[in-house]
C-alpha cells in the first residue's frame, strides 16, 4: 500500500517547513513546495519521504501542473495545506495598489488555486481528503497594526475556507483554516524590524510587546502551528470542517 500523499505550499521556511515535517513524521510522502525551489528542496532533505518541487502560488495555471504532476505519479493526493503567504508591513495611506494586488495574489488568490486544483483532484480520486488553509490571527480581528491589506487577505481565506468547506462536503472533503500568532519565522524577523521602524522604537521591544500581548507568556513556535494542522488532517478531527482553529497562546480569544 503506498504512502498517503500530502502537498504543502511555502513550505520552505517557517511554519510551512514545520508541517512538513509532521506531516513526515506521521506517515505521510510530502510533496513540498515553495517558490524558492533550493529551500524546498532543503526541507526535503531532512524528511524520510519527500519531494521538492517548485510552485509560485499565485499563477493557477502553476498549481493545476503541479497538483495534476502528483496525481499522475503517485496516483493518490490525500492532503493539502495552502500555506505560502508574504506580509509587508506599512501605514494603511501607503499601501499601493500592486503592493495590495501582490498580497492578495499570494495570500488569498493562492488559497483558491490550488485549494480548487487539489479538490478536484481529490473528487476525481474519489478521496475524502483534507485541505488546511493557513490564515493568521489577523484574519479574525482588524485591531493589528501595519498590516491593512494583510488582514483583508486573511479575512477573506476565512471565508474561502467555510465555502469550501460546505461545497466539498458531500466529496467527504474537509476544509478548515488555522489562525497563528506571534511565529518565530524569518517573516516575524521582518516584521520585528518594520515595527520597529514604524513605531520608531527598536525590535526587542516590539517583541517584548508581543510576548506581553501573550498569555502564555512566549513568542509562538512552527510546531505549536504544525501539532494542530497534524490534528486538523486526522481521523480524529473527522467531523470538523470549515473552522478556523485560533493557536496563538491566548493571545487573541473569540
Ligand atoms: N509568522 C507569523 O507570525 C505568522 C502569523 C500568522 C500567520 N502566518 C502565516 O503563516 C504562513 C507562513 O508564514 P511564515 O511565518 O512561515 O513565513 P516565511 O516567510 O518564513 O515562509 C513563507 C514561505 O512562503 C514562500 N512563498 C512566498 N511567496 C510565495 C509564492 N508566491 N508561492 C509559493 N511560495 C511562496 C516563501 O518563499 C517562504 O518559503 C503565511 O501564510 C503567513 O501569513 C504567519
């Protein structure tokens, strides 16, 4: 019997390499993909089963290829996690029209595509598969600073994830998002550093302030994120779909 298959985007970095390595970890043969092809393909590396290959999100002509390459070698897609997304951090009066156009391309546009590429493959396959979207903290409450268009990126993957959660359920289809905090990722090291800026203070006491805003009293891991998508895509979350699962140590509660 062949090893499920599992595909996830952005999973060169940060939180998207950390559920690929759970993923490795819990049986699956990982396919993982990033725009960056070498951090891909150095992720890869460190997993037992695994493949890199490269997809830029944003282009759905891309994510069909790549989800129908997969079905066509492994004849079998059980999971998919659309997890690449980018943040720049700014005053909502400067954020330009492609500055806004780019980040919705990635963050809610990449969501689509290949959330529709892979479950029409797994309607094809007959799978009753799962499909996790990464959301943020920022896609439940608009009270984050710098991050307008951020947060209506993420706001809208909410919303995509509870119409695909409804329209695939009768696939036996899954969908459902999480929602982080404060990651220690190279995307939280940029974003220290604009904050930092922005607020004309320096990057440690940004990050105090996000340790503090924390009730759990720590900047949140990729594995905190990757331990609930591992729940999310088993059997034991088999009656839950179209939620958005908050995991960011009490820092924001609804
Ligand atoms: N770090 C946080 O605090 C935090 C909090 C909430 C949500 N998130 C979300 O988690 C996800 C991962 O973030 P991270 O912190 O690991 O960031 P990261 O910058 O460390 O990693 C993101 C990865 O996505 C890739 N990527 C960028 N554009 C892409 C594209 N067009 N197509 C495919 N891949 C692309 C990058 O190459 C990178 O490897 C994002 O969706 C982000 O919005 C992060």
């Amino acid at each position: 019997m062949s090893l499920p298959i599992a595909g996830v985007t952005g999973a060169g970095s940060g939180i998207g390499a950390a559920i690929a390595r759970m993923l490795g970890k819990r049986g699956f043969h990982v396919i993982v993909t990033d725009i960056d092809l070498m951090a891909a393909q150095k992720v890869a590396s460190e997993i037992a089963n695994a493949e890199a290959l490269q997809l830029d999100v944003s282009k759905p002509d891309a994510c069909n290829a790549l989800v129908a390459s997969i079905v066509e070698k492994h004849q079998r897609l059980d999971v998919w996690v659309s997890n690449a997304g980018i943040s720049k951090m700014q005053r909502f009066v400067d954020i330009s029209p492609s500055d806004l156009a780019r980040n919705f391309e990635i963050n809610t546009y990449g969501v689509f595509y290949c959330g529709q590429a892979a479950a029409k493959a797994m309607i094809k396959l007959g799978t009753p598969g799962r499909i996790v979207n990464t959301a943020s903290m920022a896609a439940k409450q608009g009270r984050v600073p710098f991050l307008a268009d951020y947060v209506a990126s993420k706001f809208a993957v909410l919303g995509l994830t509870q119409a695909m959660a409804f329209e695939l359920a009768p696939h036996g289809i899954r969908v459902n998002s999480v929602c982080p905090g404060f990651v220690a990722t190279p995307m939280q090291t940029r974003e220290l550093a604009w904050e930092a800026e922005l607020r004309g203070t320096s990057s440690e006491s940004v990050k105090e302030m996000w340790i503090k805003d924390t009730p759990l009293g720590r900047l949140e891991t990729p594995e905190d994120v990757a331990k609930v998508v591992g729940f999310l895509v088993s059997d034991d979350a088999e009656f839950l779909t179209g939620e958005s699962i908050s995991v960011n140590g009490g820092a924001y509660m609804d």
